[in-house]
C-alpha cells in the first residue's frame, strides 16, 4: 500500500479547528507527521502500560471538539507537539527535543481521572491523562509544551530535579511552554503568562502559575531566599519565572492580550522589559551552553549573563536587563 502524507484536519477541546499533517496508508488516515520527525497520537483507551492505539480513521477529519470524542483530546496533543517543534525548530534551530530529527510520540486518555500530564525519557513519549471525572483532559498547549521542554533538558543541561535545579528545571518548562504559546498564538488561546489556565485542575478557572507575580498562587517564590531549595520544584520555579516575566516585560502594571499583569521587584527597583523573544534566546542559550545538572540561582545568573554578552554584548542593554531582573527578584 501506497503510504503518503496527506492535509488533514481536526478540532481539539482547545484549540479549536487546525490542519494537521497525516499519513495516509492505503484508505487510512494516521495521526502520524511524516514532516516533523514521526510524531504521532496514540490512545490508550485509560490503560496505563504500552504505547496505545495510533488514531487513524478514513475521513482524514479528527475530533469534533468535545472531550467525548476520543479524538478531540489527541487533537491537541498533536497540534501541540507539532506547535513545539516549529517553535524549537524556528525559534533556535534545534531539530526536535533531542536536535536529532526524531519526533515524539503522544499518548492520550492515560489512566482513569488522572489529573496531569508528563513527558519521559523512557519511551520518548508525551502522556495526557483526562483530569478529574475524565471530563478535563490536561491536552492545553502551554502544558504541551512545558512537558516536552522537560525533554528538552534532559537532553541538555540535565538539571537534577530536586533543590534550586529543580526549581530551575521547572521554570524552563514553564518559561519555554510559555513561548510555545506566543508563538502559536491562537485565538481560542491567547498567548499569556499563566501556566495552565485553560486546564481548569482547581475547579475555579484559575491557573496553576504566574509569571509575573507567582506568589499569587499561594505557595510559590517571588525571590529568592535562602531555603527556596527546600521548596517544591513547582513553587521554587517561582524565582525564575518571575525572573523571565521581568526580563520580557519589565516591573509593573501592565496589560497583554487583555491579561492583566502586576510584577513587583523584591527591593523596589524599576526594571525595564527587553522583550520575549530575547528573553527567550538568552535562557535557551543559557541552558544549552551554560547550566549544568547542579546549577543553582546564583549559577543562572552567571549563565544568563554570560548567555546575553554572547548574544548582545557585555556592555549591552540586555546583558544590563539580565542583571537588574535576577537582582529584583533578590539573585545577586
Ligand atoms: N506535570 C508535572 C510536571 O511536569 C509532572 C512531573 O513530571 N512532575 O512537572
Ligand atoms: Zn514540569
């Protein structure tokens, strides 16, 4: 049988109505993209061993929307992988999470009421379970791409996920899940920097994280201090994340796609924003070139910084930018 990619389409429970790359084996259709290195969809029909059933069908139409449709969900989990490859691929050059041209599986409806989602190096696969009652399948694109980001480091810096590595690890993911969404930029998703906030897990549409102030959730770091290491990873990140916020945005009030933002600075300074995107090349070259598996907030400091004088200069704006923004979160 003749094999081929074909255009396909789908409507996810977020992401609306997209194109999708499929492969077409006779008068099947797979949610299989030949162009982005085989990454595929698979369900696992709420098992939790093995690597599922690959969606395929004959209409080349996936999903219509809603979570009982099987392949809503697997909808956008391959958008999302497909988002986050183009964002690597586009945004720093590297050939899918391991820079070596292979793509990654997804695996949707993992388990039963299984409220997360995560990546593993195991089988180089994505797995989304379907939240509590089944009804909130954790498939939104920020967590898309935070959990294959955590490939990303792995396959890099390797930062050990416990202590101020984990809480660098962590906001790596979120901060680059994050760029995954701006560069998307959908609209039945508007790019921000909330963490999770169409995934509804706490039942009251708040999201899981902020980025300019992260402390508003409760329990994570605004700044640094000295036993943020004996923090939880996912709070400890914290200082990284509102780190990233200030460096893109700057201190302040501020709105963005009709999100409202307040970053404070922990020593009032004023810092001021040399955009995401920028913000984006430095820690992506910083984790790559500089972070080791042991590096820790001081350690990311010096890495940025040397990071920003690679890329603009010593003396530059942004290599100054980097400097105040670890100093108002207290990174000295
Ligand atoms: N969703 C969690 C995370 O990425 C799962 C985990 O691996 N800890 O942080
Ligand atoms: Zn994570």
């Amino acid at each position: 049988e003749k094999v081929q990619t074909a255009a396909g389409t789908g409507t996810g429970v977020f992401v609306g109505n997209v194109p999708l790359d499929t492969t077409q084996s006779g008068s099947s259709f797979q949610l299989k993209d030949a162009s982005r290195g085989g990454q595929s969809t698979s369900d696992m029909n709420n098992g939790t061993a093995g690597s599922g059933t690959l969606f395929a069908n004959t209409s080349n139409t996936f999903g219509d929307g809603t979570v009982s449709n099987r392949e809503s969900a697997a909808v956008d989990a391959q958008f999302g992988a497909a988002k986050t490859w183009d964002f690597y691929k586009s945004t720093f050059g590297r050939n899918g999470i391991r820079n070596d041209g292979v793509g990654a599986a997804s695996r949707v409806h993992y388990g039963s009421n299984y409220v997360n989602a995560f990546w593993s190096d195991d089988c180089f696969c994505m797995t989304y379970g379907d939240g509590s009652g089944d009804t909130h399948p954790l498939t939104a694109l920020d967590v898309a791409g935070h959990e294959m980001t955590h490939g990303v480091t792995a396959a890099t810096a390797n930062l050990n996920y416990s202590g101020e590595s984990g809480g660098l690890n962590e906001a790596t993911s979120d901060i680059l899940g994050t760029m995954v969404e701006f560069y998307a930029n959908l609209p039945s998703n508007p790019p921000n920097y909330l963490i999770g906030e169409l995934i509804n897990l706490r039942g009251d549409g708040s999201p899981l994280r902020y980025m300019d102030q992260p402390s508003k959730d409760g329990v994570s770091a605004d700044n640094w201090s000295a036993d943020v290491g004996n923090l939880d990873v996912h709070y400890s990140s914290g200082v990284a994340n509102h780190f990233f916020y200030l460096l893109s945005e700057g201190s302040g009030a501020k709105t963005i796609n009709g999100f409202d933002y307040n970053s404070p600075t922990a020593d009032g300074s004023t810092v001021t924003g040399i955009g995401r995107d920028k913000a984006a090349q430095i820690w992506y070259r910083a984790l790559t070139v500089y972070f080791t598996s042991t590096t820790d907030y001081a350690g990311a400091r010096a890495a940025t910084l040397s990071a920003a004088t690679d890329l603009y200069g010593s003396g530059s704006a942004e290599y100054n930018a980097v400097a105040a923004a670890w100093t108002a979160v207290n990174v000295n």
